[in-house]
C-alpha cells in the first residue's frame, strides 16, 4: 500500500474513501474501514501520507507531503505571494484586512483559502470535500 501510496498515485490528496476503493481495485485489497484509517493513521506516523483520524480532518489524506509542505512553505515566506494577494484584495475592504491579518498575525482566515490556494496552483478545496 506504501508504495502505491507514493508511486502510482497521481493525486496530491484525496477523500480516505475514494482511496480506499483504489487500493480495493488496483492491489485486490479489501480493508474494512477501520482497518483501513488505522492504517492511514501508521502511515502518518512513517511520512508516507497526512491523515489525523479527527473530527473535520478525518475525512482526506494528503498523498503527497512534500508537496503541501512547499505549499505551506512558500504561503508563509513568499513576500512576492503576499504582496500580490494584498493588491487582488485592495478591492474588497473585507478581504484586504484579512489579509493584512495574516501578515502581521500570521493568523489566515478560512475565506481567503481558495484564493490562496489556487495561486499556489492547487484545486479548490471545499468544506464538503
């Protein structure tokens, strides 16, 4: 599962069940699905995936960490990021105080993720997902 997880997947992430099918599928494994998280959660603990069996997180894994650790990465130390996020939003009082927020505070605001996201390159991801 270890190396299906970090070679065959194209995905950066993906719901738990919708991951659980494509193992189910592509190495005929059938795990229940307690099994199943448990194992995503000893995966988590060897780096392969991200994946916290919580309330509101329990719900997607992170395929690929080194990816969303860049993503972080560059969303909290890209200047060039910051300052064309804050002119997008000079429009929009609202937004513009957010994100003056998140550059004193370091605090960011769930509104202004798929903005953020999606000029990092990533898919919108929404609450439901």
């Amino acid at each position: 599962v270890c190396d299906y997880c970090n070679s065959d997947l194209k995905e950066a992430w993906m719901t738990v069940e919708d991951l659980r099918l494509k193992v189910k599928a592509a190495l005929k494994l059938d795990f229940s699905e307690q099994a199943f998280r448990a194992m995503l959660s000893k995966l988590n603990q060897l780096g392969v995936c991200v994946y916290h069996d919580e309330e509101h997180l329990n719900h997607r894994v992170v395929l690929k960490p080194k990816l969303m650790l860049e993503c972080v990465k560059r969303l909290i130390y890209d200047r060039e990021l910051h300052r064309q996020q804050k002119e997008l939003h000079q429009l929009d009082g609202k937004k513009a105080r957010l994100w003056n927020r998140f550059i004193r505070e370091g605090l960011l605001d769930k509104s202004l993720l798929t903005d953020l996201w999606g000029s990092l390159g990533g898919k919108p991801v929404s609450d439901g997902e």
